[in-house]
C-alpha cells in the first residue's frame, strides 16, 4: 500500500518513574525479629541435603543476564539461608565472577551473552551495564572448587528434555553450535552426564523443581515464531528452538524426572514440585499497550488519505468473496486523534496479498505486545514512509495473537496438570502453585506484610528489568511461598524472610 512521510508523535510506551532508590533495597519499618528459634523445625522434611532443580529461574537469573547478586539471591539459595534454621545442610551455588553477566568462550566475549541490564534514570530506558565480562565458560572438570555436589541445579535455558539429555553439558559448546548448554558446561560432572543424573546422584533429602517454563516461553516471547508440537512430534530431537513441547512429551519427560529424584536411592526424598505460571502475567508480555500510538488529529487524517482510505476500499470489495464481514471489521484500519490501535501483521487473516492486501490489522486487547516493541514502535523500517506500528506492520515475532496465546495456554494446562498429578501421587512430594502466585501480584499485588510487590514494569518491584525474570526481592517472595507450602505440607515451621529486605531494579 502506498505510505506517507509523517510526523512522529508516538508516546513512549515503556517510560517509568522511579519511586524509590533501587541500587539497594528501599527502606522498610520491618525489623524482622528472629524470635524464639527454638519453635523452628523440620516437621517430617529433611533438609540436610538440599538440591534445586530448574531453569533460569532456579539459577537465579535476573536482568537479561546470570550475575553474582542474582545468584547470591535465588529463590534456592533464600531456601536453604531459611533451612539453616532447621538443620539444613550447606548449599553450593555454580557462581560466576562478577556482577556483570555475559560470558567468555576460551578467552572471547560471546556477543549473546551480554551483561546484565541496568535502568537508565535520564531515558527511563533498560541499557546493559558497562564492563568487561570475566566469566569462563570453563572446560569440564575445571569449575573452581571443583563440581561434584552443587546444589543449585537451575541452568538458564532449560527446557524439560534437557535435563535428562546427555551432552547437554559437554564442552564442544565452546567451539560447535550444538544441544550443549554453556551454563551447564562449567559444572556438569562429564562430558556425557546429564543435569538429573548430577542432581540425583548427590541423594538429596530435599529438593525443588521448576522446570517447564521454557517449554512455552520460548515460542511467546519470540512472538509465537515456532511450531506447536502437540500432534505433530512428540520426539524433542526434531524440535526448534522455539517450538512448544508436545503434551505427550512433557508427560513423559517429566515423569522421568520426578522418577529419578524419588525412586531407588532417593526413595526417601521428599520435595516440592512447581507449576508454570501464564505469561499473560508477566511485564514482558503486559507492558506495551495494544493502543501504544499517539496521533494527532492532521497526522491521522495524513495516514487515512495516504493508503489505509484505499486499503480499507479493498477489504471491503472482499466481503462475500474471499472474506466475512467479522475479517472485514477486524481488517479495517481507523486512524483517529489521540490514541490508536498499534499496526500488526496476523498471519491467520485470509491471504489476500493476490490483490496487493496485506495481512494487517490493527491491535486488540486480545493481542499481547512484546516488551520488545517499546523501543520499535513509532520508529522508522526503510524510511519515512514506514514506521513500526503506524504505517508498516509489526511483524510476526513482534506480537502474540489470540490463537498463539490459545496454544501457549493449552499446553501450559497440560503441563500443570501432569505437574500437579505428579505431587498428588506421592506423599513426599507437595505442589506449589506459581502461576497463582504470579497471576495475583498481577491483578492486585502481593503485600508480604512490610510491603507490596506488583508486577508493573521496573517500579512494581517483582520482576527484574527482562520483564520475565524476578528481582531479589520477587524471588523472596516465591521462596516464601514455599515455605508457606512446605509447613503446611510438612507440618514444619521454617520462618520466611522479608522480602522488602532484598533489592530491586538497579540504576545506571
């Protein structure tokens, strides 16, 4: 269609206010009194060997990035800080070497592993931290301190059939594109292990696991750009970096693992299994408005009379033919003073490209918007005549529409389903339900009692500034869900932690 030259008044989408300084935690009345310590125990858990297992959001993965604090301040490590109260055994985290994130492959920076991200207070924008990465994607064998026995499992990245993968820890990473992960690399116990293999073969009284989120996430936040498995495969070695596991081979995979944590010589162990929460509660997804253009009233009309009167004329000639008037409706662009609809392509629109229509559309509240778009939207593609959102299309990878959501979240209720049957059918095993936990810091927040967290982008506290991943303070408030599960399940009485105690976002 034909485009015009415009004037560019989009608002920015993703401007924030700091409320608080956020380099350290803000301020708190809480003093958090140990009180008598001698009412703490274990109940019937034993927590003398705790092992986590999971992906980023075990490892403690934050920002964009696998730093130092996020590590120092995962939800395991918060865990085993509270375990200690009751006999918990020591817990050995795989630390990296600064607090940068990003990653050195044999002495060479790999550009995608960048540094953490740090909010800019003049832009109100995220930007990577300055600095110069120090961690090794050290060789098998030569993690600092030695691999056998760490604790924390989680390795960023992960989906359920890594965990059981073997090789997913060899060093041809560092030299071959490959299934090898770089963060399981430095501590895998072989070449050939696998990370449930490691984590069961410590005979852990304990352990968490949280695994499956990538099964899902990482089709949504590259705006559904991948293939929904379920039915079409369930063998993970034909699968795609961004495709969703099939139910059938969820099932299976998990089932392995539980298995291995729970059966043989770990017959005794006891732990908590934890659910996927939906990504329609987290600011990567919730963040940008459907309605993010600002336009003014000689700009729209410029947009209407430059291509989309003539676009609209052919979508209407169509109906009856090719289309119904519900396609019709949902097709026809309308440019108005004050804010507007975002531009997107939809690929489940009828394909009417023959007659020189593309298939666009303008947003709805159905569609969720990546974090991404905040910085695209309203700016240029190949020139004046085609901005992002406005005259030119988002494009596929940019938005999630209704029928991606509709595959993400029937997989994501298949997966909980096994994950919750899995918990009911042993009586070692408790179920913690984050998707609750996530869904309600999204709807109405979560108050811990000295404090609230909510999950608005960079000022709500919860969610670190990926939009995806919890900040200190967030992980706090999900160990302290599980701690609440744990007491009640185990009949223990671990104290929780004061999540207000803990940082959030950080400042340039």
């Amino acid at each position: 269609m034909k485009s015009l030259n415009w004037k560019n008044t989009i608002t920015k989408v993703a401007s924030v206010t700091i409320a608080c300084t956020v380099i350290s935690a803000c301020d708190s009345d809480f003093s958090n009194p140990v009180g008598d310590t001698s009412s703490y125990n274990s109940g019937s858990a034993d927590f003398t060997k705790f092992v986590s297992i999971g992906d980023s959001l075990t490892a403690g993965y934050a920002d964009s990035a696998l730093y130092l604090s996020g590590q120092e301040n995962s939800f395991p490590a918060v865990l085993a800080e509270q375990f200690s109260t009751v006999g918990g055994g020591a817990f050995t985290q795989p630390l990296v070497s600064d607090n940068l994130g990003g990653l050195i492959f044999n002495t060479v920076a790999n550009p995608e592993f960048g540094n953490r991200l740090v909010l800019d207070a003049e832009t109100s924008s995220p930007e990577p931290i300055a600095g110069t990465q120090t961690t090794e994607v050290l060789r098998f064998g030569a993690y600092p301190g030695g691999v056998s026995g760490i604790s924390n499992m989680g390795v960023p990245g992960a989906k359920s059939f890594h965990l059981g993968a073997a090789g997913y820890g060899s060093e041809t990473v560092l030299t071959t594109p490959g299934p090898a992960n770089p963060y399981f690399v430095r501590f895998a116990t072989s070449e050939s292990t696998t990370v449930i293999a490691d984590a069961a073969g410590q005979l852990p009284s304990f352990f968490t696991m949280w695994i499956g989120n990538n099964d899902v996430l990482s089709y949504a936040t590259t705006g559904g750009v991948g293939v929904d498995q379920t039915g079409v495969s369930d063998d993970p070695s034909t699968y795609g970096t961004n495709d969703i596991t099939s139910v059938n081979a969820f099932a299976g995979t998990y089932a392995a693992l539980v298995g291995a944590m729970t059966t043989g010589a770990n017959a005794d162990a006891k732990g908590v299994l934890i659910n996927i929460p939906d990504v329609a509660t987290i600011p990567y997804f919730t963040t940008v408005p459907f309605n993010a253009v600002s336009l003014d009233q000689a700009t729209a009309d410029a947009l209407m009379a430059g291509g989309f009167d003539a676009y609209n004329a052919g979508i209407q000639s169509q109906i009856g033919v090719t289309i119904s008037q519900e396609e019709a409706d949902l097709r026809t662009i309308a440019f108005t003073a004050g804010q507007n609809a975002v531009l997107i392509s939809d690929e489940d629109l009828t394909d009417l490209s023959g007659g020189g229509l593309p298939s666009m559309r303008q947003a709805t509240a159905d569609d969720l918007l990546v974090l991404t778009t905040s910085s695209k939207i309203g700016t240029e593609d190949t020139g004046p005549t085609a901005v992002w959102g406005v005259s030119q299309p988002l494009e596929d990878g940019d938005v999630l529409i209704p029928s991606e959501i509709q595959a993400i979240e029937t997989a994501r209720t298949a997966f909980n389903a096994t994950i919750k049957a899995a918990a009911d059918a042993n009586d070692n095993l408790i179920h913690v339900d984050s998707a609750a936990l996530m869904a309600g810091i999204q709807s109405t927040g979560y108050d811990y009692g000295t404090g609230s967290v909510t999950s608005t982008y960079a000022t709500g506290g919860a969610f670190s500034l990926d939009g995806v991943h919890p900040t200190a303070r967030g992980y706090a408030v999900v160990a302290n869900e599980i701690i609440a599960a744990i007491n009640t399940g185990f009949g223990a009485n671990i104290p929780p932690v004061d999540p207000g105690e803990r940082t959030t976002i950080f400042l340039k």
